[in-house]
C-alpha cells in the first residue's frame, strides 16, 4: 500500500538514517498525543530532542507529515489484516475473527498513533484523508465478505453485514477515548478481552477459532 505522506527530505539513506527519524516521530507522538496537534510546534519538537530545526527539516517537510507518518503505519496495519496469505487455509469464519484480533492488537499495540485519526481527522490533507477511506474500505469490503460466507456457513450470527462489521471494529476504535496502557489490564490482556467482545459482536459461535499468531509489532515508519 503507496504512502500518500510526502517523501522525506533527504535525498540519499546514511548511517543511523532510521533511528534519527523515528527519534523524531517518538518525540512529536509524544507531544501530540499530551497536547493535540494545534499546540504542537516544530519549536516543541527541537526541543524535545535537544536538536536544531534544520536537524528535523532534513528529515520531515513540516510538523502534518511528522503527524501523518505516525498516522499511516497503524492505519495499514490496521487495515491490511486480511490481505496476507497466513489464513488462506481456514474457513471463512476463522479468518474473519482471526483478523479481527489482528486488528485489535494492532490498534493497542500502536497507541497513542493508532488514535490519532480519531482524534483530530482536520488536521490531515484531503490526499490523506483519501488514501485512508480507500484501505478502509478495502478492509471492510473483505471483512464483509468473510463475514457472510462464515454466516452461510452456520458459524456467525447477526443481521445487517456492514453495521455489524462497523460495530465489532468499534471496539477498538473508541479505545482512544479512554484506554490506559499502564491501565489494569497489561496490553495483551486487554487485546483478549476486546477480541472476546468483537468475537460476540460478530455472532461466532462455539468452538472458537485458536488464537492467531501476533504479527511483529513494527513502530519504524
């Protein structure tokens, strides 16, 4: 899935490249998560990493592409859970539930950026804003799928596809408006315990399909 965010600035990779950037987006998630993307200034951002602007001009146009590379990752994340091969074997049911905890674990694994979308959809360009509503409904046009052939299978229950879809990944959606990382629950627990709810959103129905294997929890941009 093409990026819709700008290419960085520099025009050739050196060493330690990758971990300057994402010293960079480490510092400016912080910042916009604590205080919102408005209040947020590359000022912040330089002092944070204790660096001069131009250090985060080499790497990033400006303070939105900082803030829509953090976005996009989780969002292909996210949203390309069903476009792997690793499932191809199951049947439809446990593909779909299967993908659905993917989702989860994803969107916990990557707050606060995850959340972001949620947060402040203004702040992205239309091109962005574009590419995001493309995966998205790649994803839910997949899950729909899964959806209704895991329901003729028997192995769903629900009524209307696409409000069921919209509501199992809910769960994790709102998650920005009140999950806690250093909560009760450690992150894993709390992927279980969301899954398990998505899970009766979609009707599944028992025997419930073996966990999935967590997919690596990449946070490089």
């Amino acid at each position: 899935m093409n990026s819709p965010v700008s290419k960085p600035r520099q025009r050739a990779p050196t060493a330690g490249t990758d971990q300057k950037r994402e010293a960079i987006l480490r510092a400016a998630e912080v910042l916009f998560h604590t205080q919102g993307y408005e209040r947020t200034t590359i000022e912040q951002i330089v002092a944070a990493l204790g660096v001069t602007k131009p250090y985060v001009y080499y790497y990033f146009h400006n303070k939105q592409e900082i803030f829509e590379t953090l976005s996009w990752l989780p969002t292909v994340e996210c949203f390309t859970v069903f476009d792997g091969d690793e499932d191809a074997h199951l049947p439809p049911h446990e593909r779909a539930a299967r993908g659905l905890e993917r989702l989860i674990r994803a969107t916990v694994l990557h707050y606060p950026a995850a959340f972001f979308a949620y947060r402040e959809p203004q702040a992205f360009r239309p091109e962005f804003k574009l590419a995001q509503k493309k995966i998205a409904n790649h994803f839910y046009d997949r899950f729909c799928e899964l959806l209704e052939a895991g329901r003729r299978s028997g192995h769903l229950q629900f009524n209307e596809t696409r409000i069921t879809a919209l509501a199992a990944c809910s769960l994790p959606g709102f998650l920005y408006s009140w999950y806690q990382p250093d909560g009760r629950l450690p992150a894993e627990a709390m992927v279980q315990e969301l899954t398990s709810l998505a899970w009766r959103v979609i009707g599944l129905q028992p025997a419930s399909p073996p966990p999935s294997t967590p997919r690596s929890a990449r946070r490089s941009s």
